[in-house]
C-alpha cells in the first residue's frame, strides 16, 4: 500500500489511517449538519406548541461512505457527478484502486492494509464487525457494473422487483435491528444500492447489573421533571478506560469526555460527550463544535491512556486528563426512522447525483441518460446495556429514470396584469391591472 499521494485536495492512494482522516472529516461534517436539522425540528415542533419531537442523530459515516462508493463506480467518468463524488470525502472513489485501498472487498476477503482490513477484529472475541452490501437491479444494467462492486465492496446483486426482498435482506443482515428502509420501488426505479454496518461489543470491563439504580435523565424534549432511566454504575479508571475534562471555549461549551473500551485489546472503544450543564440548545452547540475540535479531544483521551504522544496537555484547547471518578451511564436504546440525507449531502457539495447530467451521470451503469438518485436515506440503531453495545445502520440510494416533472397549470382565473412591451430596447407601451373586464364578446 502506498502512502499518501495529495493530488489537489484529493487522496489518490491512501493508507488506512488517511482514509480514516477523510472519512471523518466527511463525517462530522455531516454530523453537524444532521444534528443542527435535528435540533431545529425539535424546537420548531416546541414552538408550535406541537408534541415534542426528540432530537436523536445517530448513523454511520463508513455506510453512508461505502453507499457513495457504489454510486462513485456508476458514475461516468469525467462527469460533474464524477468530480463531486470524488471530493466530498477528499477519497477518489471513482477510481478503481482507491476505492479498493479503503473499502477492501468490504471486509469479507478485505485487501491488506486497507482501511477495513485493518478495522477488522479477528482476533478479538469481545468485538464482531461486520460490512455487507447489495445492489438490486433492472434489465438495462451494465453486467460489469455489478461485477466492479462485487470486486471493491463485496456486494451481491440481484433483480429489482419490490422492496420486499431488499427490507428482508436489511433485517437479515441487523438480526431484525433495522426493518423497512426501503418504502416502495416504482417503475421509473433502475437500481437499489444498500450498505449494512453492524457492531458489537461487551465492555472490556461490564458493568455490574446489580449496582444499576432508577434516576432521572432530562431529555431535550421531555418534562421539565426529567423521565425516569436505569443508571449503570462504574468506579473509573478502568483498564483501558479514559477521563478528560474540556474547558468552555468561544467555539464550544465545557464538556467532559469518557471512554470505555471493548473486548480484549481495546481497539474499539466507545466515546460518550457530556456537555456541562442541562442548559437547552448545550449539546447542539457542542454538535456544532465537532467537526472543528474532534481531533484535539481524541488526542487528549489518547495522552490521558498513554496511548497517545504527549500528557493530556494542551491540544488546541486546554483539556485536563481526570483521575478517579463514579461513572453513571443510562441503559439506553435509539431506534431512528428512516432519514433523509440528500439535503446533508448536498450541502456537503454532492448535487449533480440528485438532478442528472447532461449524457448521463451513471453511465458506467446505465445508458439512460436521465438516471438521477430520487432517495437516499439511512436507517439506525443502537443499544447500550451493562454488557455492552450493539449498533446497526442501512443505507439506501435509489436511482431512478427523472421523468421530467408535470407541467406547472398557469391558469389566469383572477386579477392579473399585464405589460405591452417593446423587448429590444425595453420601453412599455402599455401595463394594467386586470380586475373585472368583459369575457364574454
């Protein structure tokens, strides 16, 4: 595996740890962009004196990533949609051979040295991981298309007929976790392509069931009074564990930051944010803050373990490295509805996937020339109990025939004016309101 070889912005061939790099930088980007709709909803709902809605994000940037991949490997070469889907994560994944550097065959037979290869916790009873792809097509589809992704992303392919057979393949693959990602597949539909992302994991050091106690946890969109929730209990450090303080800053709120590792060698760990008070809109701003600030906290929880260069000193800002501390953790379950993402997406810069190009922006797909991505969504969930965690996500785009929209009606039924013109040099003739003339004559 070669280094990494900059050609602008983007990563021709990286390494795993620059594909890291680049795959979250897209995805705190795209967390922030989430978290920020999500809060706004909540308190518009708040507003409207409507039921409140919780403001919950959780997802997966890897599944959104890999999605984008299977779409980046339709996509014609040199195309606007090409170019974009390039740059958004800094990642070519257009190109062949890095999308096999990062993606590795999707972890089942993964290329050594990519990114997946090394995520993968083989030798690790306390961890499973595990990528599983598929794209659902109809007659009219490149055969070498299925056979590109079968290649980089381990993805099956089968007929697109309903959404049936994709939702059963989704709950197969998240032990029932994730169930109706798809709504419905209409004619104009050519393609499905999914990613699944499922984890999980036992503490490396559980907690004790019989220390969890009834308290109060005060939720964004509950009562005032706070709901009731099962506390775990936890007398830190634990092995591998780490505790850091961050100082409040003009860019983010204090907060403090644990983390708890999984199974025997600590290699995936879990990061819990807590901000420093219940203020409302504190864990928004916080949200916002991360794209920014992510790397410097995880330094400083890598020097707080000795993990990390440096003595969880000054990494940007100022963190502080805790000692001892009684950790209390809520059992907790999230189980999202479907999310639309286009709007993230195309505020990440990815907009020509959505409306089309000009000669076709999958033609390494399909020659249809007005093939678009009409859904994009993603599906999560995640549970946190004494033993450990368990997480799943799906992602779907659907690309579609864009029949061009029905004709707008242009009816002039009411008042309405009207301008006599010259058009080479502009001068009106006449203008008027039209309010009650004669009709019939």
């Amino acid at each position: 595996m070669a280094d990494s070889v900059e050609s602008g912005s983007t990563i021709v061939a990286a390494s795993a740890a620059a594909a890291a790099r680049a795959a979250n930088r897209f995805g705190m980007g795209l967390f922030a962009f989430l978290a920020a709709a999500a809060a706004a909803a909540a308190a518009a709902k708040k507003v409207n004196r409507e039921a409140p809605r919780a403001a919950n994000v959780f997802f997966s940037p890897p599944s959104l990533l890999s999605t984008l991949g299977l779409l980046a490997s339709a996509a014609t070469e040199g195309s606007a949609a090409a170019v974009e889907l390039d740059a958004v994560a800094g990642l070519r994944l257009t190109d062949d051979e890095t999308a096999a550097a990062v993606f590795g065959e999707g972890g089942r037979s993964a290329r050594p040295g990519s990114l997946h290869a090394v995520m993968s916790p083989d030798n690790d009873a306390g961890v499973a991981l595990h990528y599983t792809s598929g794209v659902w097509l109809r007659g009219g589809i490149d055969a070498t298309y299925s056979q590109r992704v079968a290649a980089l992303y381990g993805a099956t392919a089968a007929a697109l007929t309903t959404a049936a057979p994709i939702n059963a393949a989704v709950a197969a693959a998240t032990d029932g976790a994730i169930t109706d990602l798809v709504a419905n597949i209409r004619p104009d539909d050519v393609a499905v392509l999914v990613n699944v992302i499922t984890f999980r994991g036992t503490w490396t050091t559980p907690f004790d069931p019989a220390a969890t106690r009834v308290g109060t946890f005060y939720a964004a969109a509950g009562s005032r009074g706070g709901v009731p929730a099962s506390f775990m209990h936890l007398q830190l450090p634990v092995q591998g564990s780490a505790l850091v303080a961050v100082p409040p800053s003009a860019e983010c709120p204090g907060l403090t930051l644990v983390e708890l590792p999984y199974g025997e060698g600590g290699a995936f760990v879990a990061d819990f944010i807590l901000p420093d008070s219940r203020r409302r809109g504190r864990m928004a701003a916080v949200a916002a803050a991360m794209p920014a600030a992510w790397d410097s906290w995880v330094a400083a929880l890598m020097s707080s373990t000795g993990s990390g260069s440096g003595n969880g000193g000054d990494h940007g800002n100022r963190h502080f490295a805790g000692g001892r501390a009684d950790l209390s953790l809520p059992r907790f379950r999230l189980v999202d509805g479907v999310t639309d993402v286009i709007p993230a997406l195309q505020a990440a810069g990815v907009t020509t996937i959505f409306t089309g190009a000009p000669g076709g922006a999958f033609r390494r797909m399909t020659l249809d020339s007005q093939a678009a991505v009409t859904v994009f969504v993603y599906k999560a969930a995640l549970e946190v109990t004494e033993a450990g965690t368990t997480a799943a996500t799906a992602a779907a785009a659907v690309v579609s025939r864009c029949v061009p929209p029905p004709r707008r009606p242009v009816v002039f039924d009411r008042p309405f004016g009207v301008v006599l013109r010259h058009r080479p040099t502009g001068a009106v003739l006449f203008t008027g309101v039209v309010a009650d003339p004669q009709l019939v004559f």
